[in-house]
C-alpha cells in the first residue's frame, strides 16, 4: 500500500498515512487532532544497480545529431 506525506497547517507536524491511492487525496488528520492538512509532493526513490548502456553519439545515439 502507498505511504502518503501530509503536513499539518496548524501545528507544522509532517506526518506520513499509508492508504490506497484511492483514498490518497482524502482529509488525513495530524497526530494532535488537527485536520487541517495538505498532502505533499513526495520524491520517489528507486534503489538498484543496473546501468542502461551509453549510447554512441551523445543524446540520441547520433540519428540526430548527424553522428
């Protein structure tokens, strides 16, 4: 299930909800009982090792760039 970061307007507290994405826009109340939060942007990180191989010719691997 997806964690949501909301942070309260009233008191500051950033707090984190998992729910289902469908329910990821709903009121999310702080843990001092205010309710008057906002959902934040949350960065995703992605963790693994694989490197996709360069391409020859910069950018585009050259059909553009006349490589």
């Amino acid at each position: 299930m997806p964690r949501y970061e909301y942070r309260c307007r009233e008191c500051g507290e950033t707090f984190e909800r998992s729910r289902p994405m469908a329910e990821s826009a709903d009121p999310a109340v702080c843990a001092r009982g205010h309710g008057d939060t906002v959902k934040l942007l949350s960065t995703v990180a992605v963790g693994g090792t694989a490197e996709a191989p360069a391409a020859p010719g910069g950018c585009c691997g050259g059909a553009c760039c006349g490589g």
